[in-house]
C-alpha cells in the first residue's frame, strides 16, 4: 500500500488493487478512513472528527493529484508524492 503523502501524523494511502470508486485511505493511530476522491466523503472507516476535518481540508485542493495517484495504481504504475 504505497504512501503518496504524510501530514499532522496522518498517512494518505493507496492500495495497488483498489476498487471503484477512486478512493483513498487515511490512517492515523490505529484509525483507518476510506474516503471517495470526487466527493470527498467517508466510504469506510472512521477517525477522530478533528483528523477527519484535517484530511478533507487537506484533500480538497488535492483532488486532481490523488486522482492522478489513483490512475497511476490502476495502470500498475507507482504514485507519486503529494505535497
């Protein structure tokens, strides 16, 4: 499961053989969160409500680069980093 990007001590994740819809994971002490790429909502999983806000602020202006991370994983290609 390749890491694209860590901040506030949560880890934004992807897995190699993800399934629809494009997704990501966020993982933060012992938490995990599955949230949907294009409408940046929880699929599975929950965190802390504070960390949850961080991630979804934080996703907003990212959509495009976790989409890309996302197609890169699809094509069995590696993600790159996401600042």
């Amino acid at each position: 499961m390749p890491t694209v990007a860590v901040f506030d001590g949560v880890e934004i994740k992807f897995y190699a053989a993800g399934h629809p819809p494009p997704h990501f994971h966020a993982v933060h002490a012992g938490h995990r969160v599955q949230i949907s790429i294009d409408l940046l909502r929880v699929m599975n999983g929950d965190l802390p409500s504070a960390k949850l806000s961080a991630v979804l602020s934080w996703a907003r202006p990212r959509q495009a680069a976790l989409l890309a991370a996302w197609d890169a994983l699809q094509a069995r290609r590696r993600p790159e980093r996401i600042e």
